[in-house]
C-alpha cells in the first residue's frame, strides 16, 4: 500500500464521515420538522447504543465472544451505572469485576 | 449571543471520565497501525481526519492486509453510517444554533458527544453550545494525543489486562444511563435483537438495521402506550 493510496482511503473516509454528521444538522437547519419525527429521533441513541453493544460482544455466526467473566462485568458496570449515573465509577467497577472473576476461573 | 462557562466546564468535566474509558481503544488503534505496516504517521492522521475509532480500525486493518482502496474506503463508510441517525436526532437542537456551530459542531460527532449532548437536549441553546463544545474539546484533544500514544505503547500492553472490554462497558452504561422511560427499553431490546439476527452481514450493516429496527419499535411503543 503506497502512502499516497492510504491517505486518499483515510481523506476519503473522513469526507464522507463528516458528510454524514452534518447532512441533516444543516439540511435542516431552517425547515420545520414535523414533531413526530422529532419524537421518533429520540430513540435514535438506545437503539444505536444497544446494537453497537451487541456487535461488540457477538461474532459474524451469531455467537457470543465473550465469557462468563465479562458478562458478571458487564452486569456490574450497568447497576454501578443506574444506581450512581457515574461513567468512571460504572467501569472501574466493570473492568475490577473482569480482572476478578478471571483470575479467580 | 454569549458563552456559558460554567456549561463548558460541565462538557468538560462529565466528558473526561468517558474519555479515559477511550482510552484502552486508542491503544488498541496505536497497535493496529503498527501492525498494519502502514507510515506510522499517515495511520495517525486518520484520527484527526475521520475522527472515529471504529471507522479507522476497520480503514486501517483492511489497508494493511492489502485491500483496494475502494473496497476499504466503502467498508470505513458503512461503518460510520450510523452518524447519519445522529445527525438527524440532533437537527431540532441544531436548528437554535448559529451557523457557525452548525459547519462546527458535527466534526466532532462521535458515539460519545452524541448520547453526551441527547442529555442535554433541553438545555437553552447557549448552555447546550458550550457544554458541546466542552465535550467536544476533551475527545478531540484527548483522541489524538493518545492515539499518537498508542503508537509507542499499544504494542506493550499485555492481552490479558483486557483493556479494550473498557468500550462495550461504557456504550451500555451511555445506553442504561439515557434510559428515562419504558419506550426506550423496547427500542434498545429490539434493536439488540436486530443486530444479533444480522452480526453475519459484511461491514457491520447489522448496526445500521439494528438501529432502524430499534427506532421503529420505539415508535410503534410509544403509539400502543397511548
């Protein structure tokens, strides 16, 4: 790969990442939008959130890629998280619960 | 027109402890350009040009084993098509805003400012300005620091500390924390649901279909609540 091909691909890519973010921020920075789309685009970030989660803990076959341990993590990083609306603290709980669980397995 | 510095500093302040669970992937990233046999330098300005870890993972890895240029490039935009949602989500807000921050504010979209500024939706629109661009500072400066970082000590961390588990931590924390009614909760199941039924199709569409089949649940939720 010469540098010059990877950084057209790299150019490429942010241009069109850039598009994307901004094409409706300022598409529709003066028309009305109506307000049932408004309420639907609320949903935009549990769903998105879920299915980023879900790609990230299961393979192209449908199975799950990680162990028990990470699931006790992921468990205990979401009650820390509902309980004291702390991202830190909801990690550092998750990633302790991990390291614990795996070296006690 | 005025600027809300105590909004700033509250983009600023809840932003950094995301930002240190980003950390572990901007190693990750270090690691992959190292690996992929790219200019370290060149592999780097994707972090200042793209401004998406996934994103540039993907570009990057698929660079590096040799694939086309148009191939890669297409896998790195499917992946960031998810943006396209959040960019339509934050258009009611955007639409109070002046045009500056309109050209401005979307550089920095990324999975973390966006469910960061759905909190603050109805906050006035100087207050949601700065608190945006408080955030917005902490992963611009922070993403490319350590992903320049990560060139050097990507390779040393050990496997074993797991470090990159840090990412699926804190996208469900963001997704539990906006949880403010039951809607959402079918939406954040359906699109799960989704997205494991389509894990197998190439270039993560899964996500894409995982958040359009989420949207719509919540929809048809809200309607049936009524």
């Amino acid at each position: 790969m010469s540098p010059a091909a990877a950084l057209i691909a790299i150019l490429a890519v942010g241009l069109g990442s850039y598009i994307m973010r901004a094409v409706f921020i300022i598409a529709l920075a003066n028309r009305e939008i109506p307000p049932s789309v408004v309420s639907a685009l609320e949903y935009v970030a549990p769903a998105v959130l879920a299915s980023l989660v879900v790609s990230l803990v299961v393979d192209a076959q449908g199975r799950l890629t990680i162990g028990i341990p990470e699931i006790l993590a992921l468990v205990a990083g979401s009650i820390t998280v509902w309980r004291s609306r702390n991202y830190l603290l909801s990690t550092i709980v998750g990633m302790a619960v991990l390291w614990i669980v795996s070296a006690i397995a | 027109m005025s600027f809300n510095r105590s909004m700033f500093r509250r983009g600023v302040g809840e932003a950094i402890p995301i930002f240190i669970t980003v950390v572990p992937f901007a190693l990750v990233l270090g690691l992959a350009v190292v690996n992929s046999g790219l200019d370290p330098l060149i592999g780097w300005s994707s972090s200042p040009i793209i401004f998406g870890g996934a994103a540039q993972l993907v570009l990057i890895t698929l660079l590096g084993s040799g694939t086309a240029v148009a191939a890669a490039t297409a896998a790195g935009l499917v992946v960031q098509a998810r943006h396209l949602m959040y960019s339509a989500a934050l258009a009611p807000i955007f639409q109070k805003q002046p045009r500056w921050f309109q050209w401005l504010g979307p550089y920095s979209l990324i999975d973390q400012v966006f469910a960061m500024a759905m909190t603050r939706a109805d906050e006035d629109p100087d207050a949601f300005r700065a608190y945006y661009l408080g955030a917005s500072l902490v992963y611009v400066v922070g993403w490319n620091a350590t992903t320049a970082l990560g060139l050097i000590v990507g390779p040393r961390v050990p496997e074993s500390w797991q470090l990159d588990f840090a990412i699926p931590l804190i996208f469900l924390a963001l997704l539990i924390a906006g949880i403010n009614r039951r809607t959402k909760v079918v939406a954040a199941l359906v699109a799960a649901a989704a997205t494991y039924l389509t894990m197998g199709l190439p270039n993560r569409l899964g996500l894409m279909i995982g958040g359009i089949a989420g949207v719509a649940a919540g929809v048809i939720a809200q309607r049936m609540e009524r």
